[in-house]
C-alpha cells in the first residue's frame, strides 16, 4: 500500500536518478514521501496502479527538477485528478493515457 522506511531511506539514495516510474503496482496507494529528496529527478511514470488514490502536492513531495508527470490510470476519478493537475500546475507538463 506504500513504503517501509527501508525504502523511503534507500530511495533517497538515488539522488542521480532521473527517471522513475511504478507500473502494474496492483496495492499501490500512494507514492513515496522522500520523492522530493530525488533532486536530478526529471521524469516521474505512474500507470496501471488501481487502487492508486492521489498524487502529492508537487511543492511538497516532488523535486523542483520535475518536469514531466506520466499518468496511466484506470478510474474515471483518477483520470479527473489528473486534468486537474493539468490545470493547476502549468510548469509541470502532465501527460495522461489509458492503460492497455
């Protein structure tokens, strides 16, 4: 359903990484809290996550080098947050697509 501090610590450790994405993650909730921790993060990939529930607010949880967010959701509510996004944070380029 999300992380263990474990992972949160070892994802922090990643701090050349620039490219992310969790797919087919079938209890997924939430994204990992230490994100923004991820400073060379350019690119952030999230599909086919059903029970996915909400994205972070970016000046909270994601780094300022994110610059585009991937969505592949399944929900009609999930594909409404993510217009939302789109709306609400122009600098960041929200891209969305139904899975297959």
């Amino acid at each position: 359903k999300g992380f263990t501090e474990e992972q949160e610590n070892a994802l922090q450790l990643l701090t050349s990484l620039q490219t992310l994405g969790f797919f087919d993650c079938t209890v997924l909730q939430s994204l990992p809290q230490g994100l923004q921790c991820l400073s060379s993060l350019k690119e952030l990939h999230v599909g086919s996550c059903p029970e996915f529930q909400c994205l972070p607010v970016p000046e909270e949880s994601f780094p300022t080098s994110l610059q585009v967010l991937i969505l592949g959701f399944d929900s009609f509510e999930q594909r409404e947050q993510a217009e939302k996004w789109k709306e609400a944070y122009p600098y960041l380029r929200v891209l969305c697509y139904e899975p297959c």
